[in-house]
C-alpha cells in the first residue's frame, strides 16, 4: 500500500475508472454479440445500429482506442452485409 497522500487517491481513482471501464466492455461485447446473432433475421438492423452506437460512444470516452472501435464496426458490417 502506498504511503503518499496524492498515490492513495490515485489508487481510488483508478479503481472507479476501471469499474466503469469494465462495466462499459462488457456491454459492448454484450451488444456485438447480439447484433452478430441476429444478422439474418428481423430486428439486424436494431441491434446493429446498437452495437455501432455503443462502440461509437466507448472511443469517444476512451475506454477503447477509436480504430479498434472502426475496427470492430467494419467487420460487424461486413458480416451483415455479406449474410443479405
């Protein structure tokens, strides 16, 4: 455990950033993995604009780094188009 005041709040302030990171990329897959299930049925284009508003919204907070999020949004979009 740390000794210096300005360390001990760092630690604090780390540990909240990385529950609301993990919060937010377990929702990410979460949504990614629901809009990858539904490619091919009704509600694709719901969960899809999900997913890409959900990566959209975790790069512009940084939990993620935006070309993975681009990334993840090309690929997503590439399976949904290839399956129509």
């Amino acid at each position: 455990m740390a000794n210096i005041k300005s360390q001990k709040k760092r630690n604090l302030t780390n540990a909240k950033r990385a529950d609301r990171n993990k919060a937010t990329k377990s929702e990410l897959k979460t949504r990614v993995k629901n809009a990858t299930a539904s490619i091919g049925s009704d509600g694709a284009d719901a969960d899809l604009r999900l997913a890409v508003k959900r990566l959209d919204m975790a790069a512009s907070k940084g939990v993620i780094h935006p070309n993975q999020a681009a990334r993840r949004k090309s690929r997503l979009m590439k399976k949904a188009n290839a399956s129509s």
